[in-house]
C-alpha cells in the first residue's frame, strides 16, 4: 500500500471514530500526558491545534499551572513555535489550521522540554506517517536528548509498521487511550 493509500485510509479510520468513543479517548490520551514525569518536570511544552480528527489536547490548558504552552505556526518549510496564553490568540493559518498570530512570541526549539506531536499513523517503532511536509520530522531532527517528543494517537491510529524514509525522525513515546509505546530508538525508556 501508498504512502498515499495508507494515508487516507488512516484519516477516515481516525474521523469515523463516533463522537462518545473519540471523546473519552482524548480524555484517557489528557489523563496519561498529565500523569507522565515528562510533563511534571516541563517548563516549556509545545502543544498542536486537532486537524481533520487529531486527538484534541487543547484540554491541557487547564492544567498548565505555569508551564509555558506553544503552538506552531508553518514559516516555509519549517515549524516555528510560539507562546499562546489564550485560544484567542490562534488564528486561521497555513493549510486551515489555527497557529500563532504574528504578535506571539517565538520560542527556540531548544528550549521545549516536552513536544506533543500529531500523526496520522504511528507505528511501534515511533515513526510517524503525518501529511508528507515533513514538518515535524525537522523539528525532530533538532530535538535534543534532554527533549522529549510525545506522539499521540487512536488506537486504531497504530501501526505494527509505517513506511519510512531515511529523514524520518521517532518519537520518544507513543500515547493512545490505552496503550504506551516505548519504541527501541527511545532514549527515555
């Protein structure tokens, strides 16, 4: 199967999630966030704005004490993370999703403790299938070992295995609502 094909069969797996079902798996997928180390100790956490049936973690608002939240507004190739104190200050961007307006202020990549990422797919080696930009798989490449890059996903959003390219960056960790995935390539297990 395409890069493609999966692709869109993975999008119409995740968007025909019944709406009860989709709700109490974002609330297991906010509760196994909040619940890990990784998001005690970070001062810093890059969050996403849900596109097209991602799981929904704009609830960590309410729990983020005094961590700073970034979202990350698309400049060219690249993914640039701001600082958002408020939903208001979302507007719509690059490809229809909400980023960071121009008056937010921008946060190295060095200094985020904690990167939650979106995919389309995740497989159990923590390589994601997202919508081929390759955005994310940047940001990845600069990620420090004192990083740590959290994919979040349905369960039915994982994969024994995804295609990968040799550019192809992992994540640390893979959340869903009912499973935990410590890929070999992790650093943090």
């Amino acid at each position: 199967m395409s890069k493609a094909e999966l692709r869109r069969e993975m999008v119409a797996a995740r968007e025909s999630l019944p709406k009860e079902e989709r709700l109490r798996a974002q609330e297991l997928i906010l509760k196994r966030v909040v619940e890990r180390p990784e998001w005690e100790r970070a001062k810093v956490v890059a969050l996403y704005h849900p596109f097209r049936g991602e799981v929904d973690l704009l609830g960590l608002f309410k729990w983020a004490g005094k961590r700073t939240l970034l979202f990350p507004r698309v400049c060219g190739k690249t993914l640039r993370f701001c600082k958002v104190d408020s939903l208001k200050e979302l507007t719509p961007g690059s490809f229809g999703i909400p980023e960071p307006s121009d008056s937010c202020v921008e946060c190295p990549i060095e200094e985020i403790d904690l990167l939650l990422v979106p995919g389309v797919a995740y497989s159990e080696r923590g390589y994601r299938l997202g919508y081929g930009g390759g955005y994310y798989d940047r940001v990845l490449a600069k990620k420090g070992c004192w990083q740590m890059a959290i994919g979040v996903a349905f369960s039915c959003q994982l994969l024994p295995e995804v295609p990968v390219e040799p550019w192809d960056r992992p994540v640390d960790l893979v959340l869903s609502e009912d499973r935990a995935i410590f890929p070999a390539t992790s650093t943090w297990i």
